[in-house]
RNA sequence: GCGCCAGUAGCUCAGUGGAUUAGAGCGUCGCCCUGCGGAGGCGAAGGUCGCAGGUUCGAGUCCUGCCUGGCGCGCCA
C-alpha cells in the first residue's frame, strides 16, 4: 500500500536523523500517515513532528521546535519513485506528493489487477467468519433483515479483498419456541387447506396464540399439500407436527434463500441449531459447565453464572423449570463449534441494536470456555424506518402484516436497496426512502454511479468502431504511451482511483463498509469531471493521446466495477 | 433508575485529534448542449457541528455534566 510505502520512508528518515544525532534518540510514537483534506498539502502528510516535539517534552522537558525537527526528518529522505516531492508545511507538517511518472504507470498497473484492483494482505491468510441475517426461520424476512444482509454480505467482501479466508453463515434457529409455533401454525393452515381441497370433516382448528397469521403461511401450507397430499391429516397432531418440521423447515429456508438471492445474497453455510441438539453437543457442554461451577441448578432451573463475569449483571437461564433450554443453551454450544471446534481466527456477527443486551453475555460465555473473548466481534446495526409518500410505513407483526424485503426489492430494485442501506454507518438508523429509491432521476444518487460506468462501457464500445484496434487491451508500447497523460483531470482521476485499497483497509478496520458509497460516488464525480474536460474520440485528440485516455478509462471501468462489486451491486454495461 | 447508540446545511447523511474557509447528495436559485449517453458539468445561497465546562500547541472528533430522541435491562428471541 502506498501509505504503508510512505510510513515506511518516514520511520527510516527518522532512524537516520537520529542515528546522526539530528533527532533524540528516544522512543517515538508510531509514524502516522494521514490524507490532507487540501490538495495544496499533497497527497499524503505526516504530522510526526508534531508529535515527537511533545514526547521530547514529556521525556527530556525540553521544547523541541517541531519545523526544525520535520526539516531533519525531510533532510534524511533520500529521493524516490513512489514520491515526487517531499516539503515541510505549516507548524511542521511534512507533505509527500506522489511521482507523475509514477501515477501513470499505476494506470497500467490497476488494469493489470482488473477484478482483484485494490486487494491488500491484512488477513494474512486468517480465517474469519461473517455470520448475518440469520433470522427465524417462521416467514419472509422483514425488511430490516434486509440491513443485516447488505451489512454483512458487503463487509465479508471486503474482508476477502482484505486476504481474509471468510465463511458467511446464516445460523437458523430451527429448533426454539418460535420454530414451534411456526410449525403449530403451519399444520393449522395446512389442515384447513385439506379440509377445503379433500373435504374432510372440520375441525374447527385455530391458529395459537402467539402464532403466525401471516398469509405467507397459506402459501407454505400449498406446498406442503402438494408435496405429502393429506396424508399428514390423517395423523395424530403431535405426530403430524413432527412429521412437519422437516418440511415446513425446508419450506421457509428456501424461500428466506430465495428472497436473500434476489438481493445477491448468498451464504456459505446454513448451520441448523437442531444439530446442535441431536448431536448432544449442549448438554454436554452445560455438563462441563456445571463441573466448573460455571452452571448451577437454582429456583428449578439452570443458569449460568454471567454474573461472575464483568459487564454482566445478571445470571442467564440456560433450562427453564420446565425442563425446555433458552436459544442461550444452544448459543453456547453453537460458539464453541465456531471456536474450539472449526477455529475461526475471528468470528463477527451482525446482530439489530435490540440484541445489544447479549454482548457482554456472549463475552462471559467466552470466557467461561476458555476462548478468546478478543475472537467474537459483534457488528451492531440501528433500524430501518421505511418511508414511502412522505409518511413511515407502520407495520403490525401480529398479523403478519409486515413488509418483507423481497417487496423493497421488487420495489426499488436491488441495487437501490444495497446502495441505500449501505450508505450510513450501521450505528445510525436509517430513513428509507423509497419513493424516492424508485426514481430513476438525477435525485437518486444509487444510479450515479452506475450511469457512470455504463458511460465508461459506452465509450469504448464506441472506440472500437472508431478505429481503435482493441481498446481493451494494452499495446506493448502502453508504458510510453500513458506519458501523455498530464490534465490535471487524469491525474485527479488516478489518485482516486489509487485510494481503493485505503477504502478497503478504512472498511475493514471500522468492520463497516459504507465509506464505499462514498467512495464511489466520489470516483464517479472524478471520472465524470474528466469526462468533461478531456475529450477521447474527437477528431481533435491526436490518435496517441486518445490511445492513452482510452487505457485511462479502462482503468476507471476496473476500478468502478470494482467498488460497485464489492458493494454487491451489478456494473451495467448499459442503462 | 441503569446501560448502549444517536443529535452536523431546509431534508437525508459523511467526517480516521490537525493546517484562517466543517463536506456530499437531494431541494432552492443562477449558468453550460453546432462535443464521446445532460441519468452530466460549473457556480451561489444555506451551519452558534444539541447545550455547558474541561484536556492540548490544535476538538465536530477525547473527558465530565446536562438536554432531546431511539434501543435494551424476562425461566422471549
């Protein structure tokens, strides 16, 4: 990485200075490489001066005059590729202005990488996981899964551009109490549809309580009809319903998998909470729990003792009293099959705000079992508020009268809805737009950048009817040819464009891709702003000169299509 | 009551302790089509960065207190 080259340059300036005795040879703190937010300061800058004078104060007491201290840094930089010019700015500022030559070179080197353009090794071959969505598996997603899919599905590409190994997983929750009031539901709606469809006598059955009303459920009960006919209502209830699970399961996880593929996303895993069961795993972790006094048996139930644990207040129940284990029991023995078992490096779950309350629980969890608590991160998101006409789309649960994300989709498209959700940081909520998604004008910034990749696919289609021989490929002689490129707008356009890997590294670190959006947006402005000034396929261009904005441009395609990739958007061709 | 998060332009939101001018998109008001897709470009207006203190060479960014809003504090998930 270019600020990793910087980095590297300034720390052994500042080796050499001390080493002659131009700089105190005590310790510094690291060397930081910041971006100025003024073109007039450079590309990059460090404001390591500044710095070393108050650890020369804190450590000697003496003041030290940061503007001497950076031009004795400056005076041990020995000249470069990488940078052009080195200067000492304001009260001791050290700016670095990338290399012309260099730039343009860079050119050849972004179209070379092509859909790999901007990947970096932070992972070092790590293996992490992404676990999101993972909603229940009782219906459609409600569309404020559809922040958790975008979330997760854009931050583990960017952890594979980052050289993470990354396995997404949707943890399905098939064997809780909701799962069994899905299922209670389910065989109610089912038998309904069979006394209709095969006469039989009524029964006069109602959905429970707390059931699913959702008309989804009639569809589901059609496709269990269609697969088993009737036979399940001429069982006993309780050997119905379990006759059911399975179907109903895969009813509703195909159709979650359906509704998440619309939107481009796709899942490694879908890892079964039942199985967690069937293979004994949580009891006999609960057991070895309880050997360690981490579980006891209180008031009827089990807990387990969180309350040992710092940031817990209180204990948890694993089984209740009447002997049915919480989703909690389950989860312990889940994260030990993610840890001690497949041996994630790094497991991040993307988890709604309201499940805040089970990070510190999840910390005493790990603790107790000996993991890393380091290990687990949980990406927290805020929620979506839907507006449509002005006025938030209110929805009521019970009824199942709730907006799913495969209507947003189908609404607004899906890369509306990526880039959308996508653009604020998952701690802010959201307001949703969707009158305002759906249009496709210049008040919606989603399609800015794709029109500019489309532009970008335009233009040199049209190249190769103009007489250019395969403008998308790059002649023998292109490192002399892309010389030519000096417009202050080629230039401006390739730093940009030389920004990808910061984006991606910005994105890892924060585990938040929405700097993307930005990013792109703002590479489009620049591709746009050259797109103006420089004219490619005009009579005017000398045939050389055209020959180089045409490898600028192809450049510009990988970039953009690679942004709009790891956002999981399409980069259209045409529009 | 306690905890977490948010409060930045009319609206929706960025902003990684830095450089007399705090950014983007939309909206508003002006320009730019005998030029590669105008779904574009240029410019203007618009801000006491919730309030009050503090830390430091330097604060929208860190600390404390307060105000407002959201979420969480179950033998629910």
């Amino acid at each position: 990485m270019i600020r990793d080259q910087i980095r590297q340059i300034v720390t052994q300036a500042v080796a050499s200075a001390q080493s002659s005795g131009n700089l105190p040879s005590i310790a510094f703190p690291p060397v930081e490489i910041e971006r100025p937010n003024q073109p007039d300061h450079g590309d990059y800058s460090s404001n390591f001066a500044l710095l070393a004078t108050s650890a020369i104060k804190k450590a000697s007491g003496r003041k030290a005059n940061p503007r001497q201290l950076a031009q004795s840094i400056v005076d041990n930089i020995p000249a470069g590729q990488l940078v052009g010019s080195v200067e000492l700015a304001g009260p001791g500022f050290i700016n670095f202005r990338l290399n012309e030559c260099w730039l343009q070179q860079s050119v050849l080197s972004i179209i070379e990488q092509g859909p790999l353009f901007g990947a970096i090794d932070r992972g070092k071959g790590q293996n992490w996981q992404v676990e999101y969505v993972s909603a229940n598996p009782t219906g459609p997603l409600h569309y404020g899964g559809g922040r958790n899919a975008v979330l997760g599905d854009a931050l583990a590409n960017v952890l594979e551009a980052a050289g993470f190994n990354v396995q997404r997983e949707f943890y399905v929750n098939d064997s809780g109490t909701q799962f069994q009031l899905f299922i209670e539901s389910l065989y109610v709606c089912y038998i309904q549809l069979c006394e209709e469809q095969d006469a039989l006598p009524a029964r006069n059955l109602e959905v429970p309580e707390n059931g699913y009303q959702g008309a989804y459920l009639h569809d589901y009960a059609k496709l269990v009809r269609e697969r088993v006919g009737d036979r399940l209502a001429h069982l006993a209830p309780d050997d119905a319903m379990a006759a059911l699970r399975p179907i109903g399961r895969e009813i509703v996880v195909s159709d979650i998998e359906d509704e998440l593929a619309s939107m481009g996303v796709t899942f490694d895993r879908w890892f079964s909470e039942q199985t967690l069961y069937e293979e004994g795993l949580v009891d006999k972790l609960l057991e070895q729990l309880s050997e360690k006094g981490e579980v006891v048996r209180r008031d009827g139930a089990v807990w387990f003792l969180a309350s040992n644990y710092p940031g817990n207040e209180k204990d948890e129940v694993v089984v209740r009293s009447n002997g049915a284990p919480t989703y909690f029991a389950s989860d312990i023995a889940y994260h030990y099959d993610k840890f001690a078992r497949r041996n994630f490096d790094r497991v991040i779950n993307v988890w709604a705000v309201d499940h805040q309350g089970h990070i510190p629980r999840m910390g005493a969890v790990m603790r107790a079992l000996d993991l890393d608590p380091d290990r687990l991160k949980i990406l927290l998101y805020n929620l979506v508020k839907l507006i449509r006409d002005g006025q938030e789309v209110k929805m009521s649960k019970r009824s199942g009268d709730i907006l799913t994300v495969r209507e947003v989709v189908e609404e607004v498209g899906p890369d509306a809805v990526r880039f959308m959700l996508l653009t604020t940081s998952p701690e802010s909520s959201i307001d949703f737009d969707m009158s305002l998604a759906v249009q496709r004008k210049s008040e919606n910034r989603v399609y800015y950048v794709q029109y500019g990749h489309a532009r970008i696919c335009s233009l040199l289609h049209r190249a190769a009817q103009n007489g250019h021989r395969n403008p998308e490929e790059v002649p023998p002689d292109a490192a002399d040819i892309v010389t030519l490129l000096t417009d202050p707008a080629e230039l401006t356009l390739i730093r940009r464009m030389l920004e990808m890997e910061e984006q991606i590294e910005l994105a890892v670190a924060r585990l938040s891709p929405h700097n993307l959006t930005y990013y792109a947006e703002d590479l489009t402005k620049t591709f746009s702003v050259f797109y103006e000034n420089c004219q490619v396929l005009h009579s005017d261009v000398p045939r050389e000169l055209a020959r180089a904005r045409l490898l600028l441009i192809l450049a510009a395609r990988t970039a953009l299509s690679r942004v709009l990739n790891l956002m999981g958007m399409s980069a259209p061709e045409e529009m």
